[in-house]
C-alpha cells in the first residue's frame, strides 16, 4: 500500500482535485516552475502545525505575480507529489500526509471559488468561517452549508478540525461569523472553549458565532449556553441567521 500512494496521488488523487476546480491539466506558456527545494518546503508548510504557512507562501508568490494555473502546475500539484513520496520512503506518517493533502485540497477550493482575498477582508464583508467542533470528524455536512452561503454571496473558508486554523484566521482577518458544527453533546465543552477563544484573539471584536448539529435542534437553549450567538438546524436557515447577526452589529454602530 505505501508503494502506490505516491501513484495514486498522481494518476487518481491531482486530477480529480483540479477537475473539481475546473483546471486545465497543462500548463501556461512560459509559466516558471518553482524549483524542487521550494517545493519541498512548501509540502512541509502544508504538514506544519501553523496551517498558515502555506496560504503565506501562496499569497506571496501571488503578489509576486503568479497566476492561479502556474500555482496549479507548478506547485501545488508537485508538492502533493511530494507528500506522497515522503509517505512512500517513510518519511512523513499517514496523519501528516493527510493534513497536508487536506490544506491543498482547502487552497484549492479557495482559489477556485475566489475566496483567497487579495485584501483583508474588511467587517462589512460576509465572510464567514465555517469548521467542526474540536475532535469532530463528520465534515460533510459543513460542505453542503457552504455551498448555501456561497449562493448567497458570501465568502466561506471551510478550515478542517485544527483549532488553530480557525484560530489564525479570526486572529489575522476581520472575519464576520465563525460557523462550527457538532453531533455530540460530549464535544460541547471542548466547543464552548473554542467560541471563548475565537472571541479573545478574533480581529474582528463584534464576530458572530453561529452553531449547528442535532444536538441544538434538540436543545437550542445550549448554544446561548456555549456562548454562540444562535443556532441553525440546516444551510438555508444558518445564512439567514448569520445574515441577521450582521444587521444587528450593524444596527448597533
């Protein structure tokens, strides 16, 4: 199996993300490829426990002029390669090539759908960061409520289960609502640290905290409890709460 991850992250794993994003497997004339030891150390920043790392390098080599297929090509395909081969020589375990591989997959997604701003993101946009609660694994319903805020109009960072990512974003961007999502009551202690948190370092001092997992359908009391500011049973219902959360900060200005 550790021989053909490399193979299937080059001939199942790459395509599949860049149809997904809808980029063209070729690349632009003229396009500069990013030489191995970046590469290399890009693939470590994608494993690295500050998950901020590798959005800084993308948004560095974008600034320097970089278009979105040459980052495509050039590095972040190559450096997918390269967690593949690190696992292949038993260089890096099965845990840090999938946090690595689960940051690509999020920098493309957010390339994609225009949400790797080229400004900070000010406390009039609708930005909305949306993760599982610490220790939560079930993420799939998160995407779906994603894909509601984006049909209206919003940007959305979907950041896996590291609570420092969620942490670094609110700490450097002015993000307008964390959304977390929960399917246990057991987690909700280790939630109601996060929301505390996220208020303490987020850049924005008025961020809305939205919640949603069965658990609060059948208690909705417990998210005032937590310290969120409301609750959502499903993606329609949370844009519509998010939405009025933003007008009753900005009533309040």
């Amino acid at each position: 199996m550790r021989e053909r991850l490399g193979a299937v992250i080059e001939a199942e794993i790459i395509p599949r993300l860049m149809l997904a994003h809808c980029v063209e497997p070729v690349g632009r004339p003229g396009a500069v490829p990013a030489p191995a030891p970046e590469v290399d150390a890009f693939a470590a920043m994608t494993m690295s426990s500050d998950a901020g790392l590798a959005w800084d390098s993308v948004q560095r080599l974008r600034a320097a002029g970089w278009s979105a297929e040459q980052l495509y090509m050039n590095l972040l395909a190559p450096a997918a390669r390269h967690l593949g081969d690190l696992w292949s020589a038993d260089k890096a375990d099965f845990v840090d090539v999938t946090v690595g591989l689960s940051r690509l997959q999020q920098i493309l997604h957010d390339m994609a759908s225009g949400t790797i701003p080229d400004r900070a993101p000010t406390q009039d946009d609708r930005w909305i960061v949306l993760a599982p609660a610490p220790g939560e694994k079930h993420t799939f319903g998160l995407s779906m409520v994603g894909s509601y805020f984006r049909k209206a109009g919003w940007a959305v960072h979907h950041a896996p289960g590291i609570a420092q990512d969620v942490m670094r974003i609110v700490r450097r961007q002015s993000v307008a609502v964390v959304g977390f999502s929960v399917s246990c009551e057991t987690r909700v202690d280790a939630l109601s640290a996060a929301i505390r948190r996220v208020r303490r370092v987020s850049r924005n001092p008025a961020v809305g905290i939205l919640v949603g997992g069965q658990i609060f359908v059948e208690k909705p009391e417990l998210a005032v409890l937590i310290g969120a500011d409301a609750s959502a049973p499903d993606g329609p219902t949370g844009v519509l709460m998010a939405q009025s959360l933003l007008d009753l900060r900005a009533r309040a200005c």
